[in-house]
C-alpha cells in the first residue's frame, strides 16, 4: 500500500487494516499510527486486553478501510 493513500485513508476516522496473511487490525484514530515510507506502526488493543504496538510492512497490507 502507497504510504500516501494510507495517511489519506487514517484521516477519515477509526479504520480497519487488512494484511495478506487474514490477519486485521482495528486502528480507533490517527493517534494511534504512525506511518513512515516502508512500514507503519500501530497501537492496537490485543486479545489478552493489552495494548500494544505492531509494526506492519506496507507491502504486505491488502486493505485498508473505514471501519463499521
């Protein structure tokens, strides 16, 4: 994914980020990315309750959409 589209897409509010392996994560607002040119990296809520951060590689993301 173009770094540009994602910081576009991060704007219009809480949006969810698919990667190519079936994994997503649930990004609330902007505050909670950060996006360089090759990756970008979230503070994301895990399953045990926690929050934590996660660096994605922008090659591997296949998606990225408002969330519902």
């Amino acid at each position: 994914m173009d770094p540009e589209e994602l910081r576009a897409i991060v704007q219009t509010g809480p949006l969810t980020i698919r990667m190519n392996d079936g994994r997503a994560y649930e990004v609330p607002g902007p505050d909670y990315i950060l996006i360089g040119q090759m990756s970008a990296v979230v503070l994301h809520k895990s399953e045990d309750g926690k929050w934590r951060n996660i660096t994605l590689p922008l090659v591997t993301m296949t998606a990225a959409e408002q969330a519902a």
